[in-house]
C-alpha cells in the first residue's frame, strides 16, 4: 500500500480554448475535472501503474467532498481530515494556437494548529498499513513549515519508505529529516544550495551534495532532458526519447509515483528511475493530468536509457 499527503487538494479545471485573448470573453472548447493536488495526483498515476492507495489530507466544503467522491472513482481509497472552509480550484488553461499553458492557481483556505494535530494523528495512524509515504505539494495557509519534516520523521520512526516532493521551507526542513527520496526541479535545487549551478555536471553535484545531507536519494529533474539521480551507488541519468507532449502537468507526480511503485516492489534503484521516467513521458502524451496509458509506458521503457554518469 502507497499513502500519499495532500494538504493543498485542489478540484483541477483544464480548459482548453483556441486563441487565449485577455480582456475579451473566450469560449471553452473542451473542459477537464478532476481531483487535483500534487498527492492526488500521484495516487492516480499509482493506482494506474497497479498499486494500492490511500490518500489522505485535508478536504473542505463542496468541493472537498467532489475531490473525494472523484478519488474514490478512479480506484483511490480517500481518508481526508474535513476542516472548515472550501478546497481550492486550480485552474489550466491550454492554448491550442499558441499550444501554451497558463495556471491559475488558488491560495486555498487556512488551517488552524488544532487542524494539524487533528491531521497528524489520523496520518500516524494511516502508517502501519502502508509501505511507502509521498507527501506532496504545497500546503494551506496557517501551516507549520516543519510539518513535512514532522511527517517524515515519523515514517522513517514506523520503519516507512517516505519521498518528499515540495518546495520552499517546507523542503528545506524536510530534507534535515532524511526522507528516502527527494525530487527538487533545477529552481529548487538552485535555492536549496545558493548556487547558480550553470550545467548538468554543477547540478549533478549539487544533488549528491543533497545525498550526503541525509537524504538517502535526491532526483532533480530536468525537463525534457531526463533527469539525473544521486543515491548510494552513484550519480545517473535518464535520458528520455523527444515527444510530441499534449500536456506536461502532473509529470513530476507521475515520476514520483513510479519511484513510490518502485519501492514497493523493492526494485533497484536505478530500474526505479527507468520506471519513474517512461511514466513521467506517458504522462505527456495524455490530455488528463496524472494518467497514461500502460502500452506507452512499456513502448518507452525500452526507449529511455538510464546510465550512470559518476
């Protein structure tokens, strides 16, 4: 069993229109929803991938209950904490002239500290019934920005695989917990380290830096250009096939979620990281954030390398 954190849920809007003019009135072609948050995200590229998920987090309002009404749908068990206030939108608005996308995304409601202990336990509680903890994404207002090094620390205490994927102070606290994986993008890893880091070689550095931190693997990614991983055995990178990409939202959760399906099945590393890869680039290929088809990722797999770069 997979638990992924998703404080931040969101119900995800994706319009797509032809033509983006600001300031006029725009009519929507085609339009998406679905249970949103970085977590959610993860848990239904998991469950695609044939994994058992429990998502957790908080939920509020109307919109609240859709999120966990649509997670149930797609094969996702929803355990969420309901707080008062309602669960934000996020909003991804692709252009089919331009073929741009543009997000607008919602703060979303405040949480109170009674709110976190509340969360907390019911999180420690989750624990014992899954192998492998993601906590993903932003959080509300109100948070405490040591809560994902909390919930961290308590995963490695319950003897739980755990990957952080965050931003911000609330990567920064949870990397001093020494989580099994993390994924900071070339920006994040930039602000962790107070570097520039100008090439591939600097950032590859940079992320076995983070390694030796404590963190037991750190994966940045690159884009289209792979991604490279620093974990015990060394420093790899994946290098992936060009495509013609309907829509990058949701990749990253989808790497995660390939990592999180990999430890469950004790897969080694760097098998890990081929998984992760042709899930992320499946991804891609699909309108849907968090979805792909089988068939693409067992196409890509036999065309993403991963090879071992120090």
């Amino acid at each position: 069993m997979i638990l992924t954190v998703t404080l931040n849920a969101s119900v995800d809007k994706r319009y797509v229109i032809s033509g983006l003019k600001t300031g006029e009135v725009n009519r929507v072609e085609n339009a998406v929803y679905s249970a949103g948050g970085k977590g959610l995200n993860v848990s239904r590229a998991a469950v695609l991938a044939g994994a058992q998920v429990t998502a957790t987090g908080f939920a509020g309002g109307h919109a609240g209950a859709f999120i966990e009404e649509e997670a149930g749908k797609q094969g996702i068990i929803p355990s969420f904490v309901k707080v008062e206030g309602e669960s934000r939108s996020c909003v991804n608005i692709y252009d089919t002239l331009g073929h741009v996308q543009t997000e607008l995304l919602e703060p979303g409601f405040p949480v109170s500290q009674e709110d976190q202990q509340a969360f907390l336990g019911h999180y420690k509680a989750l624990l014992p019934g899954c192998s492998v903890a993601v906590i993903s994404g932003s959080a509300p207002k109100g948070t405490d920005e040591g809560i994902y090094a909390v919930m961290a620390a308590m995963a490695k205490d319950a003897g739980k695989k755990v990957i952080v994927d965050a931003s911000g102070n609330l990567l920064a606290n949870a990397v001093q917990a020494g989580p099994s994986l993390v994924k900071p993008n070339v920006d994040e890893i930039r602000w962790l380290t107070g570097r520039r880091l100008d090439n591939e070689a600097e950032i590859a550095r940079a992320a076995m830096e983070l390694k030796r931190s404590g963190v037991e693997t750190a994966v940045i990614s690159l884009g289209k250009k792979g991604s490279l991983m620093a974990c015990e055995k060394g420093i790899y990178k994946a290098l992936v096939p060009e495509l013609d990409t309907v829509n990058s939202v949701g990749c990253g959760d989808s790497m995660i979620a390939g990592f999180a399906v990999g430890m469950e099945r004790k897969m080694e590393i760097e098998d890990s990281l081929k998984l992760a890869s042709a899930i992320s680039a499946a991804n891609a290929l699909q309108e849907k954030t968090g979805w792909f088809d089988r068939q693409d990722v067992e196409r890509l797999w036999g065309m993403i390398e991963v090879k071992k770069i120090g």
